[in-house]
C-alpha cells in the first residue's frame, strides 16, 4: 500500500509540530510499513526491525519539530532515522565481537560440556582437526588466527604484537580464515 501524496503528509507533519498526538499516529500507520521492511531488509531479523522501527518513531517524534519541507516525502526522512540506527547496530556489533570476554578455551570447554557425549565427540574432533589444518598456513595466517582465536585478543592487540594496522589485521584475518575453510573443505571430501 504506497503512502497518500505528499501534501497530505505534509500537513500532518505540520500538526504534530504543533503537538497532535493524532496527527502523529497518522504519520505511524502511514510509514511504519515502510520503515519495518527497510529495517528488516537490512537486518534480516523480525525481533530487531521490530525494536529499530520502534526506536526510528521515537526519534522523530522527538524531532518532529526539526522536519522542513525540502520536496521530499516525510517517508524518506524517517528511512533516514532507520537507516542511522541500523548502521549503529551494525557497528555495535562488530565492536562486540571484537573484545575478548575470556579465555576461548575454557569458553569452549564449557561449551563443550553443555553438549551430548556425541556432539562432545564431533566438537573435540572438529577442533583437533582445525588446529591442525592450522599448520598449514602461512606463517603471519598462522599468527594472526592464534593471536585472534585461540589467545582472545582483539584486532587491536593482534595489530600492536604482529606490527601492523588493524585494517591490515582484518584483512589478513578474513585470508586467513577463508583459507583454512578451503583446507577443511578439500580434507573433509
């Protein structure tokens, strides 16, 4: 369902400056289809498109009275919210998966335990035969993969104890990695 023309948003828009709370709602129902399916193409996620449009509409509310007329559907100014917050989400998380919590062993210990005999089986074999293939890179892969994974550090102390930057680091990381998947692949056929 596309949204009613533009002059008609617009004098919403102008309404819940004032403060209607009516006005407002109307500008919910309108776009927060469209907001949600942004949301959700971008994150693939129910739950968090669900949070991100919840969080896009507060924010305009509270920046309604910052909205001027630039011949643009008010749409594309709450695509704009969304997509912020989105951005912000992703780069959250990268963050987070970039600091050690603890030590990955004992991590993957305790995972370990919390699995069947059989899946303890399959894990413990899965982690023998990825070290091993381990070897098989070449030596900075071999370093980078050990001070990452198996030391816990972040991409900042990898790139402080291997003496390069830390898009250098990614980047060698994610060679790295997708070298020892093609390794596992060719020995597990």
């Amino acid at each position: 369902m596309a949204p009613e023309p533009e002059p008609d948003a617009w004098k919403l828009v102008l309404a819940a400056q004032t403060g209607d709370p009516v006005a407002f709602a109307a500008l919910y129902r309108r776009y927060a289809g469209l907001v949600h399916r942004y949301t959700l193409h971008r994150t693939g996620d129910h739950g968090l498109a669900e949070d991100l449009t919840s969080e896009t509409f507060l924010r305009a509310l509270r920046r309604i009275g910052t909205l001027r007329y630039q011949g643009r559907d008010p749409g594309a100014w709450l695509v704009t919210i969304a997509r912020n917050l989105v951005f912000d989400h992703l780069k959250s998380s990268r963050h987070r998966l970039e600091v050690p919590t603890e030590d990955p062993n004992t991590r993957l210990l305790s995972q370990h335990w919390a699995l069947d005999p059989e899946q303890q089986v399959i894990a413990r074999l899965t982690l023998i035969e990825v070290t091993g293939q381990l070897g098989r890179l070449v030596a900075d892969q071999q370093e980078c993969l050990r001070l990452r994974f198996l030391q816990g550090l972040s991409v900042a102390e990898t790139a402080h104890r291997l003496g390069r930057n830390e898009a250098a680091v990614r980047a060698l990381q994610q060679r790295a990695v997708r070298r020892l998947a093609g390794l596992l692949r060719t020995r597990l056929r």
